[in-house]
C-alpha cells in the first residue's frame, strides 16, 4: 500500500488516535480487553475499530488501483 499510495495522508496510520495503528498493536492489545476497565475496553474497542476501518479502505484503495492497472 505506500508504494501504491506513499502521500496519500487519508491512508496515513499514524494519524489514528488511540493506542492501534498497526496490526501488531491491533494483536496484542485485543486479548487484554478483558482485564480492562469497562471505560478502558470503551476506548480500545473505539481504537481497534478505527483501525480496522482504516484497514479495510486501504484494501479497497489497492483493489481499485490494481483494477485500475489491468484496464
């Protein structure tokens, strides 16, 4: 994905808030949610989610480039 879109500041995960902005954070942090207060499992739901959005537009974002590419 950076090579296919390296300035493009919408994929840009290190502008997640939040404590996820890779997949290894999105890994380690989901099995402790349960020893979590419920307002810390709040917001690291909300940051996982972010996440994960993030991800699956990044996705969409190279599938459209590489159909794009074929064309």
């Amino acid at each position: 994905m950076p090579v296919l879109f390296p300035d493009d500041p919408t994929l840009d995960y290190h502008n997640l808030e939040g404590c996820v902005h890779n997949g290894s954070e999105a890994m380690n942090i989901f099995p402790e949610i349960q020893y979590m207060t419920p307002e810390e499992q709040a917001k690291t739901r909300k940051s996982l989610l972010a996440y994960c959005c993030l991800d699956t537009f990044a996705m969409v974002k190279v599938w459209m480039k590489l159909c794009e590419t074929i064309k």
